[in-house]
C-alpha cells in the first residue's frame, strides 16, 4: 500500500474515531456524523489536490501487473503449457 493510501485510511479511521468521541461527550448522533463527513470531505480535497486517486492508483497497479505478466509469458511461454 502506497504511503498516500495509507495516509487516506488513517484520516477515515482519525474521523471514525473522532464520531465515537463526539457521541461519548454527549453530542448527537447527527451532528457526529455530519461532522467525520465534513472532516472526510476536507481530507478527500487535500488528496486529490495533492494529486491522488484511488482510480488511478488501481489503474496503475493493475497496469503494471499487467506489464509484469505479459513480460513473463513473453520471456517463458512454455509456462502456459
């Protein structure tokens, strides 16, 4: 997992987090919600701006895999039988 995808899933579970805390300190449930969404939305911005994509990022990775198997079958095709 890239370093960027891991920073995406510790900000979901820091929002995760900060929902359970808000309804542990006597908020409501709606308000808790509304407030990780709108944190969620403001850490989805910055990763897209700072020029991140999961669709890219799996479009990449597949693309590459891709690549690396067609280069094997290439290099070894007796492999297939």
């Amino acid at each position: 997992m890239s370093e960027a995808s891991q920073t995406r899933r510790s900000d979901r579970e820091t929002a995760r987090e900060t929902k359970k805390t808000d309804i542990q300190n006597g908020e409501s449930r709606q308000d808790a919600k509304d407030a990780k969404h709108a944190l969620k939305s403001t850490d989805r911005a910055q990763w897209k701006a700072d020029g991140n994509s999961i669709g890219v990022t799996a479009d990449t990775t597949l693309s590459d895999a891709a690549k690396d198997v067609a280069t094997e079958i290439a290099d070894n095709p007796e492999s297939l039988l």
